[in-house]
C-alpha cells in the first residue's frame, strides 16, 4: 500500500492569465502617431475640397459664358456693362434724381449680369425684373435680392447675403423708396485698362458722357460690343473674372447712381470708387492711378493694392477668368502684368502669349 501523500493545496492552484495593457509611454505614442496621421491628412481634404470649389467656379464663368454668347446670337452683341439713360434719348431728358450729376450714372442702370438672366434659364427672374424700371425701384426689391447660384463663387468667404447701397460715407442710399438691397456676385465684367466711372465719362470727361471713348475693354456704360470689335482675338481677350465679397462687394443686378463700393480689406493705393464698380472692374494702367512712387499700377488677379477695381478671388495662386471664346482659364497671381493688363484690352494690337 503506497503511502498517503500530503499535498499542499496551493501548488494545485491554476495560473493566472497574464493581462496585457497600453503603459502611459504607449498610449502617447498611439496619440503622438494619430495626431500626425491627421495632420497629414487634412491638407490633402483640404486641397480636395478647394479643387472641388474651384472647379464649380470654373462651371459658373462657363455658364456666365455661354449666357453672354446666346445674348450676342440673339441680339447681336454683347450686353452692356451697364446701361443709363438709354430710355431716354440723352442726358438732358433725365427725370431729376435719376442720374449722378459727377459721373452721369443714371436709370436704369440694369447691369451684365440681369441682362443674361433670360439667355441662362433665368427667366423667372429676369420677368419680375421690369426693364421699364430702375435697378432701385421698390417694386423690384424682393426680384433684386435674389442669390443666383451661377453668380456665387463657393470659395469666397466674404458674406453671401445681399448687399446694401451706400454711398460715398459709407451711409445708406435712399433713391426715394428707402434703402436698397441687391443680389451679391463674385464674378465682375472687365472694363479693359482704363477705368472711366468717375469724373472721366462724366460732364468733365468731354466726352458727353460716351464711356466708349475711353474704355479699351468689352464692357463698359452702355457698350454694345460685337465680335468683330475684337480685334485682339476673343480667345486672347478677358471678359469676366472672380472679385470676392471679402474685399468689397458686387452685385449681378446693376448700379445705382450715387453709390460707392467701399474697401474691407485696405492698403495703402486702395479706396472707395463709384457706382460702376459694382459690376466692372480694370486692370490698369489707366489714366490717374499711379502709386505712392508716382508709377502707373497694373493689377492682375490677387494684386496687393486690393483695389476694388481689380479682380480678386479665394482660390489659392490666381483666379478664374472667362475669356471671349467662352473658355475659362486660371491665371496666376504673379502673371507677367504686362501680359495681363494686354489680355483685358480688346482692339489694342497686342501679341499675347499663351506659355
């Protein structure tokens, strides 16, 4: 009989299964390896979203295009920049009150971009908006204050409501019917290289008003440019371009005499300017706009002067402008100026370079 054995119960006990956690130090460096993954990675979202903006820009002059082209083939040329006391036969028939007796802006004032509306589905509004009326009629309000979509560049970052009217203070203007609102636009029609909206198309100007005898571009007061007018090519030739509401504002519907766009951003060449750059904009060099220095300025897209008067865009290196032919390029903010302010001239000769 073998012999009873004595055995300590705890040399029996099973064992214990080893629990693995994250130290202090790993779970750090979890994070430290997170955090730079998704640094990684949101410049690439980023650029993704902005390519995605920018392409939908690119859409928007495009159709603004095709709306100015289906304008010519219907009427033969392109819309005026603006339109004044056309109705009227001359200036000295203009109802008092009607007209800027500095600039002689006057009614209607209906711009570029409400007399495409029909050429670009946008007839609904185009028909509230009566053409026997005025920009700043009280009628015409609620039809004025209207967002288009085709107007609205997804990258700006300025405000997107509708814009109120002010004028050279800053202060509202009231036209008779109280203030008045207009529908925002980030897109801007080119005057050329010269700007004629103040004391030159006016009484001082000796040019009875006819803007046409300054600007060098394809919009200007009353313009009715043809293709054949330009001479310098459609495919060389800028018609439109961005000009963010983050610097001033801009509006598709037209201009309203007496009113003056205002700067929000400001540098030492810019300033408030009147009523026509609230649809227009120039590229220089113009007659009377010289820097500190006394040298002419030229100002392609994202120019530093931040005049209210040049094109401006959010898109990183440049902006989009429409050329004539009604193709869209990007043209970049430290373009040759020379070469730019060629491009938003029409019957001037110059060679431009396409590189």
């Amino acid at each position: 009989m073998e012999p009873e054995m004595n055995l300590d119960s705890k040399s029996f006990s099973p064992p214990r299964r080893r629990r693995f956690a994250f130290t202090l130090v790993e779970l750090l460096v979890v994070i430290a390896i997170i955090g730079v993954l998704i640094a990684l990675l949101l410049p690439a979202v980023q650029q993704a979203r902005e390519s995605a903006r920018r392409m939908q820009c690119t859409n928007n002059l495009k159709q603004i295009g095709i709306g100015l082209h289906n304008y010519h083939d219907t009427l033969g040329s392109f819309p005026s920049g603006y339109v004044s006391y056309n109705k009227y036969g001359s200036i000295s028939s203009l109802p008092s009150g009607d007209y800027d007796a500095t600039t002689w802006d006057a009614a209607p004032g209906w711009g570029w971009g409400k007399l495409i509306l029909p050429y670009v589905e946008q007839t609904n509004i185009a028909d509230a908006l009566d053409n026997r009326g005025s920009v700043w009629d009280a009628t015409h309000q609620a039809a004025a204050q209207t967002n288009v979509e085709m107007f609205l560049c997804p990258s700006s970052a300025g405000p997107t409501e509708p814009l109120l009217v002010v004028d050279d203070s800053g202060v509202a203007l009231d036209k008779g019917g109280g203030s008045i609102y207009l529908g925002r636009s980030h897109y801007v029609a080119s005057h050329g290289q010269e700007e004629c909206w103040g004391d030159a198309s006016g009484p001082s100007g000796g040019y009875n008003g006819d803007a046409g005898f300054i600007a060098d571009g394809p919009f200007y007061r009353n313009s009715n440019t043809r293709f054949r007018d330009v001479i310098d090519g459609l495919s060389n030739s800028v018609f439109c371009g961005e000009h963010t509401s983050r610097l001033s504002d801009k509006t598709w519907v037209g201009v309203v005499p007496g009113a003056f766009v205002h700067p929000r951003i400001t540098s030492p060449d810019n300033g408030v300017e009147s009523a026509a750059t609230l649809v227009l904009v120039h590229s220089g060099p113009a007659i009377g706009e010289q820097d500190a220095l006394g040298n002419p300025i030229i100002h392609p897209p994202n120019f530093p002067t931040l005049h209210v008067g040049q094109m401006q865009s959010e898109h990183t290196g440049g902006a989009n402008v429409l050329l004539g032919d009604g193709s869209v390029r990007f043209i970049s903010e430290v373009v040759n100026r020379q070469q730019f302010a060629a491009m938003t001239s029409i019957a001037e000769g110059e060679v431009v370079s396409h590189e």
